[in-house]
C-alpha cells in the first residue's frame, strides 16, 4: 500500500505539471449530479455496486443522501449489493425494474450502460420509472477513446489483471462489457427511441490509466494535454449525459 501510495502521489505531481487540467472523471459526473439532487428527490442508482460515490468522497454523499427523500439502489451482483451502505438496497436487473412508474425524479447510472446487452430495453425500463421531465443521468467509457479501444481487445482475464494491478479492484469487481450506449450517436439515437431528450452530454478525459506506471502515465499526460482543445474532445476518455423524459 505504501508503494502505491508513493507512486501516486508522484504521478499527481506529473499531472498537475504535465496536464494541469485534468481531473479524475468522477469528480465531473459528481459535479453534475450535485446540480440534480435537489431536496426531495426521488433517486434511483442503478447498478449501484457498494456505494453511490467512491469511497473517498463520503463527505458530499452523506449531503446527497441528505437532501433526497428516498434514495434506492438496484444491482443485480448480489455481493456488491451486500456492501452497500448508501441507500435502499433491491437485488434486480436493470432491464426489468420492479418498481412502479414513474417512481423517481432522478435516475442515475454511474459506469454502468458500457455493460447493457439490450439497450433499447434498459433505457425503456428507466424511462418507464422516472416521472414526468425526470432526469436520466449517466456515466460510462467513450467507445471512441482509447482507453477503451484497448480494453475491447483484451480477453477477460487481462482485464481482470490490470483491474487489479492498476486500480486495486478485485477481479469480482470486473463485468463483461458490450459498448453498445458508448458513443454520442449511440445514445442520442437511444434518448430518441425511447422517449428522452438530451439535456447536456459532455466529453471528458480522466486521470492517466497507467498512473502507477511512470514511463507511460508521462506519455499518456503528454495525450490527455492534447485532448484539452476542443476540436479533440471526441477522443476523451468518458461521456456524461443527462437526459430528461419528455
């Protein structure tokens, strides 16, 4: 833990030399969803996992969690639901949501639709639960960047392997991924055939994959400096969009 540690804190010192602006994606998509918890919400978190935000930002969950009226979360890995601490928990799939319509005011999907098979149907089922000009806020890997293009190449097994190497997951953590809601076309079609409209989709870029590895996180800081002109925005690593029901 103490290397990490150490690898860490020189690789921020590289980014905030090196890539100034760059921030770990999370910290937008948290930015966003401050905008739309507001007192009374109604929040649905599908495929939740153990917590609603990363650990190390518990201090601004606890306010969401405050402000809102009812918060549930729904997934469908049993031991990840088991871990969770944040909010109603119900074991379920997103596809078929066992709640009745028009339920929620603000549906969120943090790193989830990148695992959806059937997206037509999942985004139907959310637009199905979320009330009138509710909210469809979502977070999930560009299709088009990268990181991504790598990742689709690899068998699940490396995958699991740099989960563990590069981010301290567990390889239970790791879920098959389909890519199919990954690209601005993809999900401005999807809002389209099921009834939401886009409210704001952004492209941003994370903090360096290969952060614990200097030689290459150098390089890959050098990239993400580039990505910041916003003729290349496309190539960022994340997309974050919201989308409200019509």
């Amino acid at each position: 833990m103490a290397i990490r540690d150490l690898l860490y804190s020189s690789y921020f010192q590289l980014e905030r030399r090196l890539a100034p602006q760059v921030r770990y994606a999370q910290t937008h998509y948290e930015q966003l969803l401050d905008q739309y918890v507001e007192v009374g919400t109604r929040w649905l978190d599908v495929g939740c996992g153990r917590r609603l935000l990363p650990a190390w930002r518990e201090s601004l969950e606890k306010e969401l969690i405050a402000r809102c009226e009812l918060i549930v979360g729904i997934d469908q890995d049993f031991s990840s639901l088991l871990d969770n601490r944040s909010a109603e928990r119900c074991f379920g799939a997103i596809g078929k949501l066992p709640f009745a319509a028009g339920a929620f005011s603000l549906v969120t999907a943090n790193m989830v639709v990148e695992h959806l098979g059937a997206p037509d149907e999942e985004f139907a089922e959310v637009h199905r639960v979320v009330a009138p000009n509710g909210i469809f806020l979502l977070h999930t890997p560009n299709a088009a960047a990268y990181p991504t293009t790598i990742a689709r190449r690899l068998p699940d097994s490396a995958k699991r392997l740099l989960a563990r190497t590069l981010e301290g997951r567990s390889g239970g953590d790791v879920f098959p991924t389909y890519y199919r809601a990954n690209t601005r076309g993809e999900l401005e079609a999807l809002g389209r055939r099921t009834g939401f409209e886009v409210v704001e989709l952004r492209y941003v870029s994370t903090s360096a994959v290969f952060a614990l590895v200097p030689p290459i996180a150098v390089a890959e800081l050098l990239w993400l400096r580039t990505l910041a002109a916003p003729e290349r925005a496309e190539g960022r690593s994340n997309i974050i969009a919201a989308f409200r029901k019509r």
